[in-house]
C-alpha cells in the first residue's frame, strides 16, 4: 500500500448524471455518491488528469462545476468506503451492497457501486424503484434505456420480468453483466445505444437519464411501448417538468414522484 492517495470531490451544479457517468468512464476507481450531490473518486495514482478532463468537460456544457483534489495520508479507505455505503429500501426492494446481510421480506438487490451510477440512493434511482414495485408485473417484457449499473433492470427481472437492456456506455453494459451474475438473474438481449435501436415493442420502457436526452428520444420511447404499455421516465430536475411533460402529452399520467428537485414521470400509451 502506498504512503499516500489522492482525493479527488466534484459537485456539478446540475446534470448530475452526465458528471457520474463521466467520471465512471475516467477511472476504475470505486465513486462514492454524497447526500450534497457531489462525487468522490479515490486512489493511488495522481487524478490531475482527471480533474482537468471533468472542468473540460464543465466547461464544454457551460456548467459550473466546482472541484477539489486532495493528496491524503493511506489509511484503509477501502473499508471506509463501504462503510460508508449503506443499504437502501425502496418499495419491494432491498438494494445492499455484498459485505451487507439480506433483508427477509424483501427483494434483495445486490450492487457494488463502480464504474457506473445508480446504487438506489439517489432520488432519481430510488424514485424508478418506487415506480417499478408498483406499475411492473410478472411476466412483462421490459426494456431499460440507458441502464447504468443494471439496478433498474435487476428490479424488473427479480419480479420475473423479461428484460433488455441498453445504454450508450459499453462500460455500463459490463458493469450489468456483472451486477446480473452478482444478483444471479439473467436478461434477455442488450446492445450499445439506444431505444431507436430497439427491434420490438414493450409491456414497460424505464429510461432514467436526464431531462434533455429524454426529449430527444421521446418519440423512440414512445415507438417502443405496445398500446397501454408503462412508460417510467426519470432524471429530471423539477425545473425542468414541463419541458419534458410536453413531449409526452398524448400520453396518460399516471403517478408524478416528486424527491427534492428530482422528479420521476409513469405515464400510459
């Protein structure tokens, strides 16, 4: 173990999402997802270059993102880490990490945070789960749009659910592999990119991405539901509500879940 690691915390002022998935992308360093909304990556090699590809990033999408790099007296920060990542119950699910027991009475989901987001303690994540324990039924064919670490998808197919899954990141894509194996489930097909890649129509469509994405890709949403099919969309900052509700108008609202600023839409074809 090396005398000394490095600490690098961001705290974008919005979007998230894209800052997690970046920063998952950047390193193979565990991220650990603070209550403020800012991310630490911690390791033994120097994260400057990190840190200047974040601000790059930032500054790219003209967002304010507010960064810190550290260098730390090694102590086991592993341990405290996953000391610091607790489980979480959400509707009829139990998402814990391995070194967590299972909770009885529930659907234990087991994730171990990486490379990609999505670790069910996010609002955005836990509002899914919510969504999820009460509009998806056994036996559904379900497609998970942009599935980060496979939480979403690993829901739907522990309620035997016939799952795909895709997502832009062919990180993301092994990651679910692996949580998949962890949570000894299986999913049906899965491809890099996104719902207009999609060869058939769905009893349930998640997409828990951000507020802008989803307008781009509302129609393809939309193309891949059978008729009364579930929509669940998500990543959205309550600002930002109308904006995306406009795009799914000729659909029926189901529930709106609204967590701090996030909010998470189930409509109806």
């Amino acid at each position: 173990m090396s005398e000394y690691y490095y600490e690098l915390i961001i705290k974008p002022s919005k979007n998230y999402e894209l800052f997690l998935d970046l920063l998952g992308s950047l390193t193979n360093e565990a991220l650990e997802e603070c209550d403020d909304n800012s991310i630490i990556a911690r390791s033994e090699d120097d994260l400057s270059d990190i840190e200047y590809g974040v601000k790059e990033f930032a500054k790219a999408l003209e967002i304010e993102c507010k960064t810190t790099l550290t260098k730390k007296e090694n102590v086991d920060w592993i341990k405290q880490y996953q000391e610091s990542v607790k489980a979480v119950e959400v509707g009829k699910f139990y998402v814990r990490p391995s070194w967590e027991k299972p909770k009885e009475g529930k659907i234990n989901i087991i994730i171990d945070p990486a490379l990609s987001f999505g670790s069910g303690h996010h609002e955005t994540t836990s509002s899914c789960l919510e969504a999820i324990s009460e509009f998806v039924d056994r036996d559904d064919e379900v497609l998970d749009v942009g599935t980060g670490s496979g939480i979403l998808a690993i829901a739907a197919s522990k309620l035997e659910c016939k799952v795909d899954i895709c997502d832009t990141d062919e990180v993301c894509i092994n990651d679910t592999k692996t949580n998949y194996n962890l949570n000894n489930v299986i999913f049906n097909n899965s491809w890099i990119g996104s719902a207009n890649k999609a060869s058939k129509e769905y009893d349930v469509v998640i997409a828990n991405i951000v507020a802008d994405v989803l307008t781009i890709i509302a129609s393809d949403l939309k193309k891949c539901l059978k008729d009364n099919g579930i929509l669940i969309i998500s990543g959205i900052l309550d600002k930002h509500i109308d904006k995306v509700l406009n795009k799914f108008q000729d659909m029926e609202e189901l529930e709106l879940i609204h967590k701090n600023e996030w909010m998470t839409v189930v409509l109806k074809k």
